[in-house]
C-alpha cells in the first residue's frame, strides 16, 4: 500500500483553552481490505488489493480548563470514496466524536467521564455497525501525582451489557 497525505493544521496553546484543527486528504493506492464471499450458506473471508481509496477531512481536539473541572472534545469528520473495477465505487461521510470531562476534588480525589461515538464503518462491500463507548470514574492520586488508584465503571446503561455488531454487504 501507497499512502500520501496532506494535512494543514493550527494549534492553539492557552492556559484555559487547548485546541487542534486540521484539514487533511489521504490518498492510498494498492490498498488491501477483507472481501466476503458467500457460496450457499458460507461465507469466505479474504483479503485483496481494492485499487484505490481517498478521505477528505476534518478534525477538531480541544479542551477548556477551570479551577476544578477540565472539559475534552474532539470530533473528526471525512468522505470515503473508494474505486475498484470489480465492485461499484463507494462513498460515505463518515465521522467520529469524543467528549469528557474531569472534576477535581479535594485531597487528591478525581471524577472523569469519557465517551466516543463512531459511524458505521465502510468498506468497498458496504458498512459496519456504529460504535459507542461510555466511561465514568473516581481515582485518588498518591506521590505527588506518580501514581494513582481508582475505579472505572465502562457502559454503565448499556442493555444487559452487550453489543452488537452487524455488517451489511452489498453487491
């Protein structure tokens, strides 16, 4: 696989705000990806060169600091578009996005949440589920801040704990 990549992008440094902008085109050529076939009720799973794949873009981190609470965002927005002479070319706007926030109590103690959505996958045979993840914690922070002890709690509303995950192809 060949990629080539340009990325413009600004940075911006304060005491209470922290951000990233870029704006990036990534183009790959000879680029693999997994192929399903399906012959009567089984299917096959390689991997082949597709051709060519592009992504037009857009991403954004930033976070904002308080006394106490520090607030995190980030999203990242971009086209696929991918060419191959076996399959119809495709194209999808695709995006995935994060947030949190830490809040700082006395004696050391912190709360944090973190959560990230991502939309469906693409590929040259169609799309995969979306994809989501919540986190929320306390931890207390020992040595001067060289270690730490806590707890996390992952996908705390999540129905019966599971997730599924479904791939639609297309022909």
């Amino acid at each position: 696989m060949l990629t080539e990549q340009v990325e413009l992008g600004y940075n911006s440094f304060g005491k209470k705000y922290q951000g990233s902008y870029y704006l990036y085109l990534k183009d790959s050529r000879d680029m693999f990806e997994s192929v399903v076939n399906i012959s009567n009720d089984t299917s096959i799973t390689s991997y082949q060169n597709i051709g060519q794949v592009k992504y037009y873009g857009f991403n954004y981190y930033g976070s904002l600091r308080f006394d106490n609470l520090t607030l995190r965002t980030g999203f990242n927005i971009y086209s696929y578009e991918s060419e191959d002479v076996r399959f119809n070319n495709r194209s999808a706007i695709l995006y995935d996005y994060n947030y949190g926030f830490t809040i700082k109590f006395k004696n050391n103690w912190k709360a944090e949440s973190f959560a990230f959505t991502r939309s469906p996958s693409q590929t040259l045979q169609g799309s995969s589920t979306s994809f989501s993840m919540m986190s929320f914690g306390i931890k207390k922070d020992f040595k001067n801040k060289r270690g730490s002890l806590g707890i996390k709690i992952i996908e705390p509303f999540a129905k019966n704990g599971q997730k599924v995950f479904t791939t639609e192809l297309r022909r």
